[in-house]
C-alpha cells in the first residue's frame, strides 16, 4: 500500500508539473515574437538603406557650399582687379586731362580770365568735339593750327567787340553749329565730325598718303586749294609746309581719343564693379542659405545615423527574446517527453502494484476464512 501511494503521489506531481509547463509553453508565442524581430528588421534595414540618400544629399549640399564659395571667391579676385584697374584708368585720365587743358588753352591766363567773366571757361573746346576717321589726326592738328584751341560758342561774331577787352593772350571762338553737311570725299572735311565752320576751312584741303602723291595732285587742284598727307604735310602752289615736332596742342585729338576711350572704359569698369558688388551680396545670401541646407542635411543624417543605432539595439534585443524563447521551448518539450514517460511508467508501476495488493488482500481475505473455519471446528 506504501508503494501505491508513492506511485499515486508521484503521478499527481508530474501531472501539475506537465499543466504548469504546458500553461508556460502556450505564452511563448514564437510565431509573434518572430514576426515582431521580422518587423524590427524591416524597419531596419529601410533607415539604413535611407543613409545612402542621406550621404549623398549631405554630399551635394557640401558640393554647392564649396562651388558657391568658389565663385565668391572668383568674384571678390575679379572685383579687387576691377578697383585697382579703375584707379589705374582715372590716374590716367587725370594725366591726359591735364596735359590736354594745357594743349587747349584751358590753363590759367588772361584769356582764361577773360572767358570766365563771360562764362564761357567751362565751354567746350574744338578739340575736344572732333571726331577724326584714325590715322588722320595729325593731318587735321595740323591744319588747324591753334583753332584746335577754339571755344565753341552759338554765336561768336556776337563777342568781337568784348574782344577789345582781351588785354593779351590767344582766343579762338568757334560757332558750334553742325547741319551735318557733306563736302567732296577727296577732302580732309571728308574725314572729320564736328562743327561745320571747322569742316568748311578743311574742305579746301585734299587728302593724300604721301607727298609723292600729293606733287601729283597738286596740278589738278584749283586755285587756293592745298594737298595735306596723313602725316600732316602740306603743299600748295608755290608752297610746302612739313612739321615734324611742335608744341603741346600737338597730339591733341589723339588724346583726346584716348580720353574719350578711358572715360568709356571707366565707365564700364564702374558697371561692372556695381555688377560685382550686387553678385557678391547675392551669393552671400545663396551661401547663407546653402550653408543652412547643409547643416540641415548634416543634423538629419546624424539623427538617422543614431535612429538606425536605437533600431539596431531593439533588433538584437528582439532576437535575444526569440532564441530565449526557442530555447525555453525546446527545454520544455524535452521535460514535457519526460515528464510523458515518467507518468506512463508510474501509472504502469501503479497498476501493477494495485494488483498485487488486490491479490494479497484476497489471499489475506481467503486465510481468514480458513482460519475462521478452523476455528469452528476445534
């Protein structure tokens, strides 16, 4: 009867051990736990694969910052040799201006005092309103003479009596009237723009290269006409005038040229300076901007970076919850078989001592029977 209750005991212990196991084997659910680390890893997998675009656009926000900065860079060069060209043209130009007032007659003296009491001193000069077709500038300095000093005025005959009053000193007044007429295309006028009293005193002159072929010329020129070369040479009847050097005036419309042609690229330089000016505050503002983009870029490649991190933590510590469980599992089955064969062989154990009792109590049963028996008969 011991053995029985042994048995029965140890029976109903594996039976409470298999319903616990049981019960803690139907929590491990192994399929969710796997689908939330198959979950985990496909989010994974999408932040790291969104670096790539990350890096790249990090990379081309670093690439406009630096192709800005080179243009700024472009920029400020080219606006430093625009300034320092600049100042370069007006110190020339304040050189030619200079020695042109003195070749025009602007300089002070009695007939610049004369011309500014009637207002007149900052009026134009011949030479400063002709426009000579190239290379025949010292032919037209030439013929004129010191008219290139002239003061061009509306009327000049109007001052021929305020002239009396020009104690000494040279004054030319010139009218500045200019129809735009047109003379012969042989004649020095031909060559010239510019006043018309200016144009009708060089129409009597005939343009030729050379004196050679102004000795040829001569002949077929009528009376008071003359023959003037490119170099200033002039010859007429009876007559050859060459100048080789002179004074001051000389060179005049030549500078004057390269007057009008500094002040013309003044002028540009000036444009193009403001140009400067407005393209380096404009890319300033774009490199304010690009610089903004990139550290936006930066700061969201960082959060990314430290995302993936976070996700690749939550990945490992999924996985670890899964093997845990699998192996949690595997050792339940393992005990669960051998709780299985343990009860089996109890309950077989049990049986079988279940019987052998039945057979003693039986035999115990029939002996008292037999002794009783005995008993009566004695």
């Amino acid at each position: 009867r011991t053995r029985v209750d042994y048995l029965d005991k140890q029976s109903l212990e594996a039976d409470r051990r298999r319903e616990v196991l049981t019960s803690e084997r139907s929590g491990l659910d192994l399929d969710a736990l796997a689908a939330v680390f198959e979950q985990a890893q496909q989010q994974h997998e999408t932040q790291k694969a969104s670096l790539d675009g990350l890096n790249t656009d990090l990379e081309t926000r670093k690439q406009s910052v630096g192709a800005l900065q080179e243009q700024q860079r472009g920029a400020q060069s080219e606006l430093a040799e625009v300034r320092k060209t600049t100042q370069a043209a007006r110190g020339r130009l304040s050189s030619l201006e200079t020695l042109q007032h003195a070749a025009l007659g602007q300089e002070q003296g009695a007939a610049v005092a004369w011309l500014k009491s009637r207002g007149l001193d900052s009026a134009a000069r011949v030479g400063e309103k002709l426009v000579v077709e190239s290379g025949w500038e010292n032919a037209v300095e030439g013929a004129l003479g010191q008219l290139i000093e002239g003061v061009l005025i509306d009327a000049p005959e109007t001052l021929v009596d305020a002239l009396g009053e020009l104690g000494e000193g040279r004054i030319a007044l010139v009218s500045s009237d200019d129809d735009g007429s047109s003379f012969a295309s042989t004649s020095l006028a031909a060559k010239v723009q510019g006043p018309l009293a200016i144009r009708r005193l060089l129409a009597r002159l005939h343009v030729t290269e050379d004196l050679t072929e102004a000795r040829r010329l001569l002949p077929q020129l009528a009376d008071g006409d003359s023959v003037i070369t490119r170099n200033g040479e002039r010859m007429g009847a009876g007559w050859v005038r060459v100048l080789r050097s002179g004074a001051a005036k000389q060179g005049a419309l030549l500078r004057e040229r390269d007057i009008q042609a500094l002040r013309v690229e003044i002028e540009a330089l000036q444009k193009r300076e403001a140009e400067l000016d407005q393209l380096l505050t404009s890319f300033r503002d774009q490199l304010l901007a690009a610089e903004q983009h990139r550290e936006d870029a930066q700061r969201a490649l960082y959060i990314a970076h430290r995302g993936v991190s976070e996700l690749a933590g939550q990945l490992q510590s999924q996985q670890g919850k899964v093997e845990s469980a699998r192996n949690r599992i595997d050792r339940i089955d393992g005990e669960l078989l051998q709780l299985h064969e343990t009860l089996d062989t109890s309950r077989e154990q049990a049986r079988e001592a279940r019987s052998r009792l039945e057979d003693a109590i039986t035999r115990m049963a029939d002996l008292e029977t037999a002794r009783q028996s005995l008993d009566a008969e004695r």
